[in-house]
C-alpha cells in the first residue's frame, strides 16, 4: 500500500510541475479533461499523463470537467484536445442524439484508445438495507438520490434506469431533474460520498471503474452504518442495452459483474449485476497523426507501470482497443499504432 501511496504522489507531483513547466511555452502541449476530483478518470489520468509525457516529450495537463458530456464539449469549443469519455456518451455526441447534444453533433475528435470498463454503481446508504433493494424500491419513496453532476453521462444513465423501473421524472428549461419519487441531487461522486457518510444522502450513482475510492472509503470510515451496492434485473439490463445500441446496430453497454474482488463488503462468492460501458481516451482532430501515433504507443507500453497503481489497468487490451465505438472513428495516428501490431483498422478520421 506504502508503495502504491508513494507512486500515486509521485504522479501527481510531476503533473504539478508539468503544469508550471507549461507556461514557459514551446513543445507539444496535450490538454486533457477527465473528471471530478473524486472519481476514477482524474486519478487514473493524473497517472498516465506523467507517463505520455515521459515517452512523448509533450507537456500533458490534467484537468478536472463536470463529466463525459462536459469534455466532449470541451473538445468541441476546443478547449481541450484528449479527454476520458464514456464511450455512449462519446457516440450519442458523434450523433448529436440525447438532449444533451441537441444544439448539434460534435464530430472534431476522434478514438485513441478504450482503456478499462466501467460499470453502473449505485451506493445505498447502511440504514436502508432493509428497504431498498433494488430501483424499483425508491419509487414513492422520497428519498434522497445523488444522479451525478447535471447533464453528465451518469446523470443520463442514472435517469434512463429510474425510468425503467417505473419511477417518473420532469426536465426544467435549465435542464435539471425534478421527480413526485425522490428528492433529487446532482452531486460529483465526492461530495455524494461525503455527504452520505454526513447521512444526508440515501443513494447515489456513479458510472466508473470499480473499486472508486470515495465507495471504498464509505465503508472503511466516517460512516459507521456502512454502504452496499445493488443490483439490475436481467430483464431491465437486456432492455436498457437494446435501447442504447447506436442506429439499431452498435452496443456501447453491455452486461458487467461487480465482486469482493473490487469490494470487500460484497460477500465472496456473490456478484452484484449491473451495466457498464468503456472508458475511452479520445483526440481533437488537430492533432497530428504523428502527435497521436507517439500518444497511443506511449500509453499501451505504459501498462506495466499502470498495474504498479490502479489493479483497473489489468483490464486494457489492446485487442480491444477501439471496440464498441459505433460509428466514430479512429484517429490516423493510433490506427497506424494498431496497424503495426496487425490489427485491421477499417473506420479512420480524415482530417482533411
């Protein structure tokens, strides 16, 4: 643990410098949007960044959005040129589908790499152990439910299971949910976190890889009724996966498994069933193909020195790397990456 404390600080203070190294100029500047402090993109990212940068010669900073949404937006205005994305959210911007991105499509970026899956968590409090056991259970409850930063991919996901399950949602002209069933909150995955170890939260979701510290903390201090997952129904999982392919065709969600192996308060030898979707590393079109080619080589040969940190990295696979994007395509520089390993890359960016 001692070492992996240590190797976590060690990133996260060459990304402090690279940061200041950045204001002097010159070089290849990589601006990348993750996450909210407290979840699993920022502190996966505040690792792999310090890596590009050390195999690349680029400056690669870090930098915190309100979610999947806010950084494809981010890419859009140009604010940004890589980011971490839910890949569903990544095709719905492609499409210009969701009332997220109906102003319209964003489609100046492109696929680098998949990196690790991530599954639909949703945390009750300790005390409600009795009473809720499934979504269906928060109907006509009145509790208070945290779905995630407003307009973020777990607020979309979030929303979209509730309905599922029979629970009835409204949308003001601002975008932000009301509900007859819940008291609603839209709070990052730290402050939900901090706020039910306060007792003030029932339940909240949280699309991201597992283990996320802030759920693992929940049961390792400050909250003394402790915290536990469940899960989806098959029947409601195969129909929310159906409703979600892209133009009838491509899957972004698929069925995932959460065990003890990510959670010590889930019993050995039980699973909680739940969705996920992947982890996506995307690229602004304006970066060249030779600037994206040294980009995907220097983070599939950083794998060894990710599994140092985050057990998550044990999940990428370069087979794998550009699976379930429907129709958005690869940038030039990471298919000439996968090329070289042999894979056939069919869907490339032309960036003109």
């Amino acid at each position: 643990m001692k070492k992996i404390l240590a190797l976590v600080m060690a990133a996260l203070m060459l990304t402090t410098c690279l940061f200041a190294f950045a204001s002097c100029g010159g070089g290849t500047n990589i601006y990348i949007k993750t996450g909210g402090t407290g979840g699993t993109y920022y502190g996966f990212t505040n690792t792999v960044g310090p890596m590009l940068a050390d195999k690349t010669g680029y400056v690669c900073q870090v930098l915190t959005s309100g979610g999947s949404v806010d950084s494809l937006k981010s890419i859009g205005s140009g604010d940004c040129n890589m980011a971490i994305v839910q890949n569903d959210t990544m095709v719905n911007a492609y499409n210009g589908l969701t009332a997220n991105f109906e102003s319209g499509a964003i489609t100046n970026f492109s696929v680098l790499a998949h990196v690790y899956p991530e599954v639909v968590q949703i945390v009750c409090h300790g005390r409600n152990a009795e009473n809720i056991k499934s979504l269906a259970d928060l109907k006509g409850s009145n509790l208070s439910v945290s779905i995630g930063d407003m307009g973020s991919g777990v607020e979309a996901n979030a929303i979209a299971l509730m309905r599922k399950y029979g629970l009835t949602f409204e949308q003001d002209s601002v975008g932000a949910y009301t509900s007859p069933d819940i008291q609603i909150r839209n709070l990052s995955v730290a402050d939900s976190a901090n706020a039910m170890k306060e007792d003030a939260l029932d339940v909240f979701f949280f699309t991201s890889g597992a283990p996320a510290t802030s759920i693992t903390e929940l049961t390792t201090n400050g909250n003394p009724k402790g915290a536990y997952l469940i899960s989806l129904d098959d029947a409601i999982m195969d129909e929310f996966i159906a409703d979600n392919k892209i133009d009838g065709q491509h899957d972004v969600f698929a069925k995932q498994t959460i065990t003890h192996a990510q959670y010590d308060f889930i019993p050995e030898g039980t699973t909680v069933n739940t969705i996920g979707v992947t982890a996506t590393y995307i690229v602004s079109n304006s970066l060249s193909e030779e600037v994206v080619y040294n980009l995907t080589k220097a983070l599939w040969e950083s794998k060894p020195d990710l599994l140092e940190v985050y057990a998550i990295s044990s999940n990428m696979d370069v087979d794998r790397a550009y699976a379930t994007i429907g129709n958005v395509p690869v940038h030039p520089g990471a298919a000439k990456y996968y090329r070289e390993l042999g894979m056939t890359v069919e869907n490339v960016a032309d960036l003109g």
